[in-house]
C-alpha cells in the first residue's frame, strides 16, 4: 500500500521520479522506483521527507488517513 501511495501522490503532485529522489537527497530517480515497486522500505526520515515534499502526512501515505472523497480508509 505504501509503494502505491507513493506513486500515486508523486504523479498528482506533478514530480518524476528524480525529482521527488532530488528533492529528498537522493541524486536521482532509482530510489524511488525501487520504493514504487516495494523493493525497498524507507527509514522514517526519508518517509518524513517524501511526505513534506508531496504535500501530505506520513499517516496518508502508510493509510491511515480517512480522505473526505472515500469516507474509508485511504
């Protein structure tokens, strides 16, 4: 769930890969690719990171939020 919110919130904020990579310290796009396809965890810190760049909250991007569109879970 995580790698798809991820994705998800990087397109709607309009961000490649390497951009959201750059902006969080890394120096391009792998990083994110790998997190996209859940090939990788993120520390706590990059998670804080990606959540600051894309706009939204940690608990958003792990799920946790309830979106007023869904009334669920997000």
């Amino acid at each position: 769930m995580l790698a798809e919110k991820i994705k998800k919130t990087r397109r709607t904020s309009g961000l490649t890969q390497r951009e959201l990579g750059i902006a969080i310290g890394h120096e391009g796009g792998h990083y994110i690719s790998k997190l996209e396809r859940g090939l990788h965890d993120p520390s706590t810190d990059i998670l804080r990171a990606i959540a600051r760049t894309l706009d939204c909250t940690v608990s958003y991007l792990l799920g946790e939020e309830v979106t007023s569109e869904t009334n669920e879970a997000a």
